[in-house]
C-alpha cells in the first residue's frame, strides 16, 4: 500500500448513496491514513458542494465544463423543444400523438450532420420502461434496413434463449423491431445483449429506470427524460428527482465521435411546467453530497473491519481514524459520532463479535470471520442466533417433523428450550425408518433413510432448506420481497404450516411490524425453495412479481449468505454445518437433492442435469461409463457441449467424433409426454441459465 502514488475515485458523488457511500468513504480514509504521501484524484459531474469534498481529500479543486461534445438541455412543450442555449428545435406533435415517439422520430430522422440519431428514454417505474419499449417499437421499425432486421432478429433470439419468461419474450419482441427495455429486474445476459446491441446502433432506442444511468456506458443523440417524478411512500406521493439524478441522465446525452452534438430534453404539458423544469433542473445546481457513515448500519461493518484489521485498538483511535472522514468535515454536531460509536461498539461486544480488555479492543475469532465475509454485523448476529436456537431445539423440531404432537405449539413456548437435552438427529430415526417424506421429512433423502452411521446424513435434515433460507431472508443483507395485496393472509397459513422449520419463535401476530417482517421474509424464502424445487422460472417471475434479474439477486445474495452461514457454523462447532452446506448448493445449481451431483459438472446446470437425469445418466460416474449416444442424445445433439461434458466430468475418451444420437436407446430422451411428467414432477424445469 505505501508504494501506491496515486488513487482515482470516479463517481466521487457516490459518497451520498446511503448503501455504498460509507464504503467509498471509509476505503478513501483508509487509504489516505496508510500512505500520507498518497494523491488522490476524484471525478464527478454532478457535486454540488464540490470545495468540501475537495477540502476533505486535502485536494485541489480543479472546475472544467468541458465535454467531448455539446450537450443541449432543454425542455420540450407544444411543438418544439426550447433550449438553455434560446435556440428552438421543431418537434411537431400530431393530434393523439405522444411526446415521446415524436421526439424517437425525430432523432432517427437526422438533420443532415450526422447518422441517425439513437434515444435514451428513462421513465419511473419497470412497467412504465416496458411498456414504453411496446410504444417505441412501433415508432424504430418504421427506419430499419433489411440487414438490421435480419441482425436484430438473430439478437431476439438470443434473447429468448437466456430465459423462458415473458418478460424475456416481451424483450425479444420489442428488440426485434429495433426498441428495448432495461431495468433491474432483466437477468445480467439480457442487460448485456440490449447493451452491446444499443453501443452498436442495432437497437435504436432504449426505454430505461435510472439504473441506466448510474455508470453504465450507454450514450445515445438524445435523452428524453418522461418522468421526473418517482412514487415515494415517506413523501407521500410523487416527489420529484434530484437534479443530481436527472444531471446524470441528462449525461448520457452525445456520442463521442459518432454525433455532432448531443440533447437532453425534459416534458412539458404547459407552459407552467415548462418554466418549472428550467429552473429546477436546467438552470439548477446539483445537491450537495452528505456522508452517509453515521448510520449505524454502516458503522457497524466499518468499525468491526477496522478494528479487525488492527487498523485501530481503542475507543480513541476510532473516533481519531473516524475523525478524517467526510463525515468529521461536515458535521455540526462533533458529539453524535462518538455517542453512535459507543452504541456500535456494545453492540458488537453484546454479540461476541469483539472483546475489551481495559481500553483495547480486539475481534474476536467469529468477529474476526464476520469482517472477512464482508457481513453486517447484525446479519451475522442473526445467522447465528438462529442456528444456535436450532441447535438447542433440534429434538423438539425433529419430532414435530416427523408428526409427533408438541406439548405445546411453539410459538407460545419461550426461547429457552425446558423440554429436554441435546439429542443428535441421528438418535431421532425411528428404527423403521419411516420418517416422514417430502422436502422437509426426517430422512436425509426425504424417505426416512439413514445410512450413515455417524449422523451426518440425518444432520442434514434439520434445519431443513426453507428454515435456512428464511433465516438468512431475515438479515439486513438480502432485499426481501414486499408483501402485496392478498399476500398477508397466504403466507400466515403458509407461516403455521411450516412453523417447525422455522429457526426462532414466530413473532405474534400482534406484533405488526415484527410478524409483517416475518412473513416478507417467508415470501423470498419460498421463492428460493421454489427455485431449488426446480419450479419454472416464469412460474416464479408470475408468482411473484419479480423479473429474471431479481430471481438471480436473491439466488446470488442467499448463496453467499448460506456461505457465510457454513463458516459461522463450522467456526462455532455446530452440526447444522451440513444442512447449511447442501442447501447452498442447491441454490447455487437450482436442483432438486438427486441432481446435485450432476449440476456440479462444469457445463451441466440445471436444465441439462434433469435432462440427462430423465436420460438414465445420473452421477458424475455415469458421464465417465455412459453410452456416448444416449448422453449426446439427452443434450439434443450438441457434440461440442456434451463432448465439454464428458471431459469436464473426467471421461478418458470425451470425443464425440462418429457418435450418433440416433443409435441412443429407446429411453436415452424421454418423449414429450414423458418429459413434461417428468417437468411436473420436478414442478416445471426452470431455465435461468445454466449458471456455467
């Protein structure tokens, strides 16, 4: 670190993000401490009071508006758009006519200095972005050349091919005729494709939430902000955007050396609002940026890593380390960010995450694997409460499993378990072995059986993989999923239904804002459970109301939290460490229990898994021993992916030269009728991907 010269912040306005801005914040204090001799250079475009900023980094403010190109700002009303400049661009709207698809139109028609002109339109919501794509597809189509619609139709495909949704249908579509949508919830290959395709001037004109325009390189002609208005339930309504945010969609503007200029053009319905929108965005200022480190979330992961790292050992050397953050600049109030420290550092203690002796503080060991695994502390304070609780009630939970009656329903009893001692899952089994079934049954393979006679396979029966994954659904860590109209009442049954997988005590349906929390996270838990059931993916996307692209954020946030769960487990010499264990993996691969083994072959994935499952192919071995035609068969007659396969799998002979599938055996693919049983059997194949 003392070798470095020079480190470059971009963004630098991302201070003020109340998710990432403590990290920027924190890194920048860090580094700065470390090597004093260190020049640290940051860029924005939109910081309003960027003289603090500079004065907190100890730098020179250096001010320029250069632009590769020109951006013309301005506001469009009636039939043209007025400029900050007092120059007018005619922009006729017919009667019936929207503003939008007139201003698209416009730029594809060019004004002789340059190509055609591709648009950016951001609107406020997912279903506004899609539905605007529809619009603005009708309008693109009209200017494409009959190589275009040839390349954009390959690209639809493309499209189709990354998941079986509507949502992914409806992209293909709208890519098509040369229009797209983006938002969050469009998977990361979808995103890419409508990126790459835009960059290259095949897709015309994309209609986009402001996730666009934080850091992804996608210029275009013109930017056509629709809506400066977002719906916010604190605000009470429709609150306008910040100028910063509208600054920096208005940035995306101009294509270096594609354009002559570049417009970003807000909508007026009268001359009210048009005045409006000149003064509080086109002649306004951005906000000014505020640190967002004293929130105590952020503090609690900052203030464990830096005492984790040795970076600081007293109470005082944290607050003088805290001292040169952009926080400590711009305070007013130089007690708060002590009194919040010590309400951070007892908790932290509280939760054995660190230790004092006299004056120094050290992390402890869990504290320690806390901070590298990167958690909110209070994630992991839960992750380990919970397995702890079912640590302590793992023979109560185990008999209501298996349909044995409790004295008493669990959510009366109190956390202390008074019904008995420790007992291993493995002495639960009854001697017939008839212990329930299905997902949550007592048998490690859901029929009751155990081989094993150390235990570790009935150890993965309990906790059971909806009590994980709602316990890691509960921590600060994993967005849940709102509970919408309907939804209370669904998943409070579902709630006592599946009460005994749950790792805690269920809050009381009194406690509104606890139990309302609950079920949220019961809501993501069972969309994680459905997606390991092998249910399909737009079944999920209907289900719940989310995109391809939400679906992967809660696989990939419950992956890593099930990780971290694994190393807490095996950090505290808890037995759940294997239940823990497979159910990551099954949500890392998306499959039902039997096709673990197989999905974890690179190159396999889910879909495939099932497919070769239903093939007779069920193991990592059988790849390695099976007949090459009925594995070329099950992988519809893709030498160059089964041949990957075969040699991922450690086959000795992998080529697939000469193979014919249709030598395969009768029952190498199953028949329509045969695999869509097969599909409902595993509740329909799901298709995010293969993952690989």
């Amino acid at each position: 670190m003392d070798q470095l010269t020079c480190v470059v912040a971009d963004e630098v306005h991302l201070v003020d993000d109340r998710h990432r801005g403590p990290t920027l914040e924190v890194t920048l204090a860090k580094l700065r401490r470390l090597n004093t001799n260190l020049q640290v250079v940051a860029l924005s475009a939109t910081v309003g009071n960027a003289g603090v900023v500079s004065d907190w980094l100890d730098a020179e403010l250096v001010k320029s508006d250069w632009r590769p190109i020109d951006l013309k700002m301005g506001v469009h009303y009636g039939n043209a758009v007025s400029f900050a400049d007092g120059s007018q661009r005619e922009v006729p709207v017919g009667r019936g006519e929207r503003q939008t698809p007139a201003l698209v139109a416009d730029a594809l028609e060019g004004d002789g200095e340059g190509d055609q002109g591709s648009s950016l339109v951001f609107v406020n919501s997912r279903r506004n972005a899609e539905s605007a794509a529809r619009r603005m597809a009708d309008v693109t189509e009209r200017y494409l050349t009959g190589d275009e619609r040839s390349d954009l139709a390959e690209l639809a495909a493309e499209i189709r091919d990354v998941s079986d949704t509507e949502t992914s249908d409806d992209l293909a579509n709208a890519v098509a005729k040369g229009a797209a949508f983006h938002h969050a919830g469009l998977a990361a290959e979808h995103r890419t494709l409508v990126e790459d395709a835009f960059r290259d001037r095949l897709i015309k004109c994309i209609c986009a939430t402001p996730t666009l325009a934080a850091g992804v390189n996608t210029p275009s002609r013109r930017v056509v902000v629709r809506d400066w208005q977002r719906y916010d339930g604190d605000y009470g309504g429709m609150k306008p955007l910040d100028v910063l945010e509208v600054h920096q969609m208005m940035g995306r503007a101009g294509r270096p050396g594609l354009d002559p200029y570049g417009e970003a053009v807000l909508l007026a319905k009268d001359a009210d609002a048009r005045d409006e929108l000149f003064e509080r965005y086109i002649w306004a200022d951005a906000e000014d940026v505020r640190s967002k480190l004293a929130a105590e979330p952020a503090l609690r992961t900052h203030l464990l890593a830096t005492v984790a790292s040795g970076f600081a050992h007293t109470r005082e050397g944290l607050l003088e380390f805290l001292d040169q953050t952009l926080y400590a600049t711009q305070t007013d109030d130089p007690e708060r960010l002590g009194q919040v420290t010590d309400r951070v550092l007892d908790y932290l203690e509280v939760n054995g995450f660190v230790e004092f002796d006299g004056e120094t503080i050290r992390a402890t060991p869990v504290g320690h694997t806390v901070s590298r695994l990167y958690l909110d502390p209070m994630s992991a304070a839960e992750i380990i409460d919970g397995l702890e609780w079912a640590a302590d009630h793992r023979t109560e939970k185990l008999r209501a499993l298996a349909g044995e009656t409790p004295e008493k329903p669990t959510r009366d009893r109190s956390e202390s378990d008074e019904s008995g001692g420790f007992q291993r899952a493995s002495e639960m089994v009854a001697d017939d072995g008839d212990g329930g079934g299905g997902e949550h049954g007592v048998g490690a393979n859901g029929d009751g059986d155990s081989d094993d006679a150390d235990g570790v396979e009935t150890d993965r029966t309990y906790p059971t993989p909806l009590g994980l994954y709602h316990l890691v659904c509960r921590t600060p860590d994993m967005y849940q999923l709102y509970l919408k109209s309907g939804d209370r009442e669904t998943y409070t049954e579902l709630c006592y239904e599946r009460e005994p997988e749950f790792l805690g005590r269920v809050p009381s349906e009194y406690e509104d804002v606890a139990f309302e929390d609950w079920l949220s996270a019961l809501k993501t838990a069972k969309l994680l459970e459905d997606w390991v059931g092998e249910v399909d993916e737009d079944r999920i996307t209907e289900r719940y109301g989310v995109g391809p692209g939400d679906i992967r954020g809660k696989v990939e946030t419950a992956e890593w939290l099930l990780g971290a769960a694994e190393r807490l487990a095996t950090e505290l010499d808890l037995d759940s460490v294997y239940a823990v264990r497979e159910a990551k993996k099954r949500v890392e691969y998306g499959v039902r229990e039997e096709l673990l083994d197989l999905a974890g072959v690179r190159g396999v994935g889910r879909k495939r898994a099932r497919r070769l499952f239903e093939a007779g192919v069920e193991t990592r071995a059988d790849l390695r021993e099976a007949d090459k035609s009925r594995v070329l068969a099950a992988l519809r007659g893709r030498r160059k992916t089964a041949q990957n396969i075969l040699e991922a799998a450690g086959r000795k002979d992998p080529s697939m030269d000469e193979v014919d599938e249709g030598d395969a055996p009768d029952d190498a693919v199953p028949d329509d009728a045969g695999f869509e049983t097969a599909k409902e059997r595993a509740d329909q194949q799901a298709s995010l991907g293969d993952f690989e």
